[in-house]
C-alpha cells in the first residue's frame, strides 16, 4: 500500500514527531510505500516555542522527509499538498495536535479525499488549554476526513459531537529517543530528589507539586522543561512558598542524549497533572528503570501499576498528592517499586496500534499490517 504520513517531523522536536518518524519506519517495515511530509511552520512561536528551535541533530534514525512549502497561517499551499500527497497514496495521514492548524489540514484532507483515504491521527482531541473557536476549527477537521484514531476512550467520547466520522482507540505507542538507558541499582539508596519533567504548562499541574513539596520535607524537585507560560509566576510562587533551597529549574528543551543521567539522579518522574490525554512520559521513565507518581487523568491510570510501578493520586489535589509522595518513601516503597519497573512492551503496541489504523485505512485491498 502507498501511504503518506503529514506531520511534524524532523526538524521538529518533540513527542510528535517522534511518533511520525517511529510510524513510517514500521510501515516501511512491513513493505508500504511511505512518504512523510512536513511542516515549513507549525504554528505561532509565542504558542509553539519548539517553532523557533529546531533540532540541528535527530533524537532518532531520521526517516526521509519532505518539508513542504506548508505553513499553518498560508493557505496558498494547502489543496496543492493533499492533491500530491492523494496521487502518490491510497491512503494519507494527517497527525493532529493543535487546533490553529486544523485549518490547513482540512484543506488539505479535503483535496487528498477525491483520490485517497484521509485518517486522522489526532493526539489532542480535548485541547490542554481550550481557547474560543478550538471546537469549530476541529469540527472542521474531523469532517473532512474519513477517519480518526485517538489514544483513550476519553478523546473518542469528545469527538462524539464533534463529527459522525469512525473514531477508533488505540493506546498511545512508546516512540523514545534512541538514547542508552540509565545506569541505576534498582536496591541504590534513596537520593530524596525528584523529577518534572517536559512542558512546563498551567494543565500539567507544577504548582500542585510546588505545595505538596511544603508538607514533605527534605525532598528536592529538578523541573526540566520549556516554559510555555511565564517563568516569573513559578518563580514566585517558589519564593512564596520557601522552596528557593529544594527547587532546581531547568528552563529549556533537554537534549536527548542527557536524558539518561537526568533519570540516574532520581527517585521518580512526577506527573501532577490537571488532565491529559495520552502522554509517552511514564514510557520513558520505565524505560529508564525510575517509577512514577502521576494523577488519575490521560493514559496514567492505564500505564502506571498503582502500588507495581508507580502510584496514582487525584488530580488537582495537593494532600492527595502528599500522600503518595509520603508513601514513596515508607520503609521498602521505592525499592520495590523500582524493581517492579518494566519497559512496555512495544512491539506489542505497535503492531495494535498500526492494526487499528490499517482497520481505519481499509480500502479494500489489504490491510496496513499485512
């Protein structure tokens, strides 16, 4: 089958792209024709940081790229990509994540479905930090393709009213760096050092960590990530809250070859967030060997084993959050924890996740995962 994947990819940094690169390799794997074509701009700077940062190396074997004379604000080009991507393809993908490029996209979709298949991946179908017009401009994506694919049963209920096309779910694939994994004794003694990690964003609940760390003594926090609002409020608040001692900022995107010392100096990633969607971070943590303490949102209740490899606290709740942090650190806890660590089972992922899309991109000749 001839299949065309549109998306970030490198130069873009970041999850999604890796998700892009990571998907073209296994189709080509199982004997697809695939092209992958990007963005020349993604979106908005002061919106998207990652925008004005390209990557000048790849976090991974770089699968060939067409970066596309496509912008997100410059329609001149939209019908022109889907018309080339339908004629070299039976079936086109477009990977969705931020609603202020679902314009181009449904232009885009609706030019490639007079001679292809038009899926949609859409890793955010419950905007982070909805703004006025997000609903409409995704309303108009997801109608002008013929599928979608999302990630938790969450995002399907979403789209509900959104549109009447098939919606189908499949969990989020591990799609990491190609870096070693870090060098730790599951039995090592405690370092009382724990770690935010990624955007950081209102959603992703920083704040609630910040609080919680005043009610657990002698714990430091590393957060390492892009600010996607203003540092000064965290900072503020890290004053305010006496924490100046304990809290270490990292404020940019960390290259992936210092991922691996940056898990080997901790006892665990936190994920505090408000909500989410799907996120591959408890992926990486488990395969870096260091467990997780995440709220009850997105995918983190289905990829964490409250109590195995990690533990699970409500959202949005600072004494529910002290609680489990409290618990990390009884006599034992975090040993076993560690030891109850596992890499997910990719393979196993990959090949549901690419039989959902193939179910999705059907045509009646053979199936994507043949």
């Amino acid at each position: 089958m001839r299949i065309t994947l549109i998306g970030p990819a490198f130069p873009w940094r970041g999850g999604i792209p890796l998700l892009t690169n990571e998907l073209a390799h296994r189709l080509a794997a199982l004997g697809h024709t695939v092209h992958v074509r990007t963005w020349t701009r993604q979106g908005p700077p002061r919106l998207l940081p990652a925008e004005r940062h390209p990557l000048a190396t790849p976090e991974a074997e770089v699968y060939p790229t067409v970066q596309e004379p496509l912008s997100w604000r410059d329609p001149r080009h939209w019908a022109h990509t889907g018309r080339v991507a339908a004629a070299e393809s039976d079936v086109v993908v477009l990977i969705y994540y931020v609603p202020f490029q679902a314009p181009a996209l449904a232009a885009i979709a609706r030019a490639a479905r007079r001679e292809a298949r038009v899926v949609v991946i859409c890793a955010n179908a419950v905007p982070h930090e909805p703004r006025p017009g997000d609903r409409v401009l995704m309303a108009l994506l997801m109608r002008s393709a013929d599928a979608i694919l999302v990630h938790t049963e969450a995002e399907r209920r979403a789209l509900r009213s959104l549109t009447d096309r098939p919606v189908a779910v499949a969990a989020l694939p591990p799609h990491l760096p190609a870096t070693p994994r870090a060098q730790a004794s599951s039995d090592r003694p405690p370092t009382h050092r724990l770690l935010f990690f990624g955007k950081v964003r209102h959603y992703k609940g920083v704040d609630v960590l910040l609080r919680a760390m005043t009610l657990v003594p002698d714990l430091e926090l590393a957060i390492v990530g892009e600010f996607y609002e203003d540092r000064a409020q965290l900072d503020a608040l890290v004053d305010e809250l006496g924490l100046a001692t304990r809290v270490h900022v990292t404020p940019e995107y960390l290259p992936a070859d210092r991922i691996p010392g940056l898990f080997a100096d901790v006892d665990a990633l936190v994920l505090p967030y408000r909500s989410a969607t799907a996120s591959q971070l408890v992926a990486l943590a488990h395969w870096h060997g260091a467990p997780v303490v995440a709220t009850r949102v997105g995918n983190f209740p289905e990829t964490v084993r409250d109590g195995v490899d990690g533990l699970l606290c409500a959202p949005d709740d600072v004494l529910d959050l002290v609680r489990a942090l409290r618990a990390l650190y009884e006599p034992g806890r975090l040993a076993a924890l560690r030891a109850g660590v596992r890499p997910a089972d990719a393979e196993a992922i990959w090949r549901d996740y690419i039989g959902a899309l193939g179910a999705l991109a059907g045509d009646g000749t053979r199936s994507i995962s043949e």
